[in-house]
C-alpha cells in the first residue's frame, strides 16, 4: 500500500472507531434499559426493516461488478 493509501485506510479505521454504533447515545439508552416500550418497538421495526433490505443493496452492488473473478 502506498503511504496515501495507508492514510486514508487509518482514517477510515479513525471514523470507525469514533462513530461505530456503540458509540451512539440511542445504544447506550437500548443497552442500559433506559428505553421505553414504544422505543424498542421503534428500534426493532428500524433494524428489521434495515436488515431486509441489506441482501437487495448487496445484489445490486454485485450486478454491477463486471469482473467474474471478483463477484
């Protein structure tokens, strides 16, 4: 890897690092069980509704690849 690509992957790890979703305040309130009922209702149509739709975005993504050896 060359330095500005060893750069830019550091960054990225930086963001993740600092951002990643246990860092969110909602995830300390649903862990700690600060949430109300409504909340985790709330919460769990979000996440089912997200992880329904991850299979759609990766069959998109692989329908545009156009090398074989990669898809």
């Amino acid at each position: 890897m060359t330095a500005s690509r060893d750069a830019f992957e550091a960054r990225l790890r930086q963001i993740g690092a600092e951002r990643y979703h246990d860092k969110h305040p909602f995830h300390h309130l649903l862990h700690s069980g600060g949430c109300t009922p409504d909340q985790v209702r709330a919460w769990v149509i979000n996440r089912f509704y997200y992880q329904s739709r991850i299979p759609m975005k990766d069959a998109a993504f692989m329908s545009r690849v156009e090398d074989p050896a990669l898809r």
